[in-house]
C-alpha cells in the first residue's frame, strides 16, 4: 500500500517473491521471509495447531511435530533469531490449549448422548431470534455448552433459562455435498446438540444484565430492516436486507434457489467483499470532506466497526476490518503497510480471539480468497494489460478476479456447498458493476432514512420514497440478471466430480500465465 491524496491507503502491486538475491561471497544469501513477513510465519503454526488439536490423534502429535519444526528451523536462515524458537512454542502452546479445550467436549458428548436432563444454563448466541424455532448456543451452569433447539420464547442473548432438554450428537454428512452438521458445529466447538422436549415449560430463572451490546447491535439491525420494508416493495426489502446486513430470513425459497443456482447466494451473505465496496466510496467521500487525516481514519474505524457490529461480526467480515486496521496502524506510525503480513496478522487475530474459526471453511474461503487478490490477480491483469495494451487496467483485474479466485479456492467451495455453478462466472462479471454502486448507495440512503422516517411527516415520506427509486431499479437488474444466468444451459461441478489432479494442472498455468511460477523458481532455486 502507498500514500496518496492526502495521505489514505490506495492499493499498489504487490508481489510476494520480490526480493532479489544478494551476493556474499562465492554464494547468493537469501533474505529470510520470516524477517520481512512475521506475522506470516506465527499465523501458520496457529492455524497447524488449531486444525489438528480437534483431532483424537492430535494429542500424540504435539512432542514430534514440535521437535520436527524446531530442528526444520534451525537449518533455515531465520532473521530475528529469536524466532527459531518462538514459532515451536508457539505451536507447542496453541495445540495443547486446543486439545485442552477439544477433548473434555468430544468425551462429555459421548457421555451425555441420548439422555434426557433437566438443565440450566445462559443464552450466548440466538440464530433468527424472528422465527418460530429458536437455535442458540447455550451455556450449562453444569460446564461446556450445546446447541439448542427449541421454540421460541421471546428471549435475548443472556437471559438464563432451565429447560428438559434431549442431548444428541451433531449428524454427520448425510449426501454426498449435502450439509454437514457435525463438523459446522465442530467450527463453533459444539460437539453436542440438545432440543426442548417434555411437558415441563422452558423456564426464566434471571432476565440478561442489562441491555448488551450485542442486543442493542440486533435492535438497531431490526429497525434498518423495518425502514427498508416501508419504503421498498417485500422483494427488494428482502433482498437489500440480506445484502447489506446479512438477514436472509425474509428472501423467498424461490428467490433463494434463484440465486443459488445463477451463482450469487455469496452476495447474501456478508463478507469481506462487501466490507471493501463500503471502504472504496467511503474514502473518497472522506477526503473530499475532511483535510485532516487522522478525522478521516477515526471516522473510517467507527463505521467499520458499526458495520461489523450490525452484521454479526461473522468471520470474514471480522476478517477484512481487522486487516484494514492494521494497515492503518502500520501507516499511523510510519511504516510501509505490507498487505499480505496485515491479512496474516488478521487471520491470527481472530483464531486466537475465537479459537474455532481455523476450523470452519468460509474462514479459509475468506482468506484464500484475499490472499489469491494480493497475489495472483495483479500479475494476472498485468499479463492480460501487456497482451491487450487497449484494456485498463482496472477493468482487467475485474476480467481476471472471479476466475482466479473461483478456480484457486475450487475444493474449498465444494467442501462448503457441495458443488459450483459455473454461470456464477459470468453472472459475477455481470453484476459487479452493480453492486459496487448499490450497497454504498444503498447504505448512506439507509442512514438518512432512519432518522428521517421518525419525522413522519409527508413531504419527509415521499422524499424517502422517491429518493429509494435507484434501489428498487438496482434490486430489480440485480434478479433479472439472476433470473438469466440461471436459464443458461451451463453444469454444475459437482462433489464426486472433482479431480484433483485436473484442479493442481489449473492451478500451475495459472501460475504459469501470471509469471508467479518463475519468481518462485528463481527465489527458491537461487544461482551460483
């Protein structure tokens, strides 16, 4: 990243293996990685631990795999030396805490499974507190924490109940790409699930201790939403909700399914791509507004944070304001802002903050997919700008990112969703044009919108309604453009049909065509 304008963050080419071999001698001494990316080289024995301390087998591991990375860095040209130790304890420390943490839940949950317990405990976590059948993450007053299902009761986030309640282990992956339960909630370190069952009613033993900041987030969240269902008709409202705040409750399964099959379900669900559509035009609208820099990114970090707050904070959103931070701290105190060691720093943060995200694919999507943006895509529109001098360069890297990240991050979509619309591709290039104008538009209307609906006043009301046209005409391109790319004769990649081999031979000419393949050889390869 470089300064520009005043002084905000504008993204530069970034390339991964730059550094050039210095000459000492007879021989050429590499720079060490770990010296100029750190953070790079403690994110990943964080999420090796994470990753296998939820395994049985894991316990058995911790003393060789430590031993093997000490001695594996002891032969590398390691700079601060200091880490040559740090990065084994490191990894020594998250996987018995992991293991700590994993093992007592997997054996209660044998224990337990089946039985049927009068229980008592607090609500951390409500899922669509709206509908009839309330899931929460629940908390025992007896230790560990389950997955509840139950009707609901009208209950917020830490109010403690007791209830009769039937434990069962998660089920596992019933269909080939069909959804599994077990290792979604083992994301969340959940290895038990419990339903409401009995004639004995759900009980309130003490209502939550004042109003959190999570329910008041939730509450402000509710009344957006009820903003957007006076001034837009039901499918637009429904479909703004979801894009901007990630409530999908009120879509349609049809619209839902339409969406799903033209490859735009990822709009619905807030991530760290919608983060960067509020960054762009919120920094230009900054600077035009406020000389002063540190005005500028103060205001920067409380609309990301009250972003994330009324989104949820799910994990690529968390993702990509930590990483934003970062960056701007590393440019508040006057050092160059390295993306990829800002995106290691971010991912380390959040699994150390939650220790179970390393365990959940939309985490890694998240990552892999702005990892594959640093790296590979601007060497990709650098090719295709070279051979095509008539393209700008902005429009290339447009060309090039859904199919360098759908192809690159291939076995974790179908880990996730169990298959891949290939009409996604093309409905991608078609609407991103789009989105990039209506979620910024749409969230700055939403802002002036809540305030002024209060006013109730008519000249008030047809101003909103009239000022709302832009959404319903953007939401309504938006379906259409889902409506075509669905109709398109295109097939799906399915689970089963997934070669491995076929997917590591695209990856290698996309490397190949990008010039990746040979500034790694060359790094790697050194000379005489």
């Amino acid at each position: 990243m470089v300064m520009k304008g005043g002084g905000d963050l504008m993204p530069e080419h970034d390339t991964i293996l730059s550094d050039h071999p210095m000459k000492t001698g007879r021989r050429f001494a590499r720079p060490s990685l770990i010296a100029k990316r750190p953070l790079l080289f403690l994110m990943l024995p964080v999420a090796a631990a994470r990753l296998l301390g939820c395994r049985p087998a894991g316990v058995w591991l911790v003393v060789p795999l430590t031993a093997l990375l000490l001695f594996g860095l002891q032969a590398l040209p390691v700079q601060p030396s200091v880490l040559r130790w740090l990065i084994p304890l490191v990894f020594c420390l998250t996987l018995s805490g992991q293991l700590l943490r994993h093992l007592p839940a997997r054996d209660a949950a044998e224990r337990l499974q089946g039985q049927t317990l009068l229980l008592s405990g607090k609500i951390l976590d409500i899922t669509d507190p709206d509908t009839f059948y309330d899931q929460t993450v629940f908390q025992l007053d007896q230790g560990g924490r389950l997955w509840l299902n139950g009707p609901a009761h009208d209950l917020v986030c830490g109010t403690r109940i007791q209830a009769m309640i039937r434990l069962d282990r998660p089920d596992g992956r019933r269909n080939p790409g069909g959804f599994d339960q077990a290792a979604w909630l083992r994301g969340k370190g959940l290895y038990l699930t419990g339903e409401i069952v009995g004639d004995i009613p759900v009980r309130r033993l003490s209502p939550p201790a004042g109003v959190g900041l999570k329910q008041l987030a939730w509450q402000q969240k509710q009344r957006l939403i009820r903003t957007l269902n006076r001034f837009l008709p039901e499918r637009p409202a429904a479909l703004l909700s979801a894009i901007l705040l990630g409530d999908r409750s009120r879509l349609t399964l049809m619209d839902q399914a339409l969406l799903r099959k033209a490859g735009l379900s990822h709009l619905t669900a807030v991530s760290g791509t919608h983060v960067a559509l509020l960054i762009w035009p919120l920094q230009s609208l900054l600077r035009a507004m406020f000389h002063n820099r540190l005005i500028r990114r103060l205001i920067l970090c409380l609309v990301l944070t009250g972003f994330g707050a009324l989104t949820g904070w799910p994990l690529s959103v968390s993702r990509a304001i930590l990483m934003q931070g970062l960056i701007l701290a590393a440019s508040w105190s006057g050092r160059r802002a390295d993306r990829l060691n800002s995106l290691s720093g971010a991912a380390l943060l959040i699994m150390l903050l939650q220790p179970d995200a390393a365990l959940q694919t939309g985490f890694w999507l998240s990552v892999g997919a702005t990892l594959v943006l640093i790296i590979l895509v601007p060497h990709l529109a650098e090719r295709l700008t070279a051979r095509r001098p008539g393209i700008p360069p902005r429009l290339a890297r447009l060309a090039v990112l859904p199919l360098a990240i759908q192809l690159s991050l291939l076995p974790l979509s179908l880990g996730l969703s169990g298959e891949v619309v290939w009409a996604g591709w093309l409905s991608s290039w078609l609407v991103m044009p789009l989105i990039q104008v209506l979620m910024p538009y749409s969230l700055a209307w939403l802002l002036i919108a809540v305030p002024l609906s209060l006013a109730e006043g008519a000249a008030a009301t047809a101003l909103l309604s009239l000022s709302a046209w832009p959404i319903r005409l953007g939401a309504g391109l938006l379906m259409r453009t889902a409506e075509f790319s669905a109709r398109l004769p295109l097939p799906r990649l399915l689970l089963g049909d997934f070669s491995l081999p076929l997917w590591l031979l695209f990856i290698t000419l996309m490397l190949q065509a990008s010039g990746l393949w040979h500034q790694a050889a060359d790094f790697f390869g050194g000379s005489q």
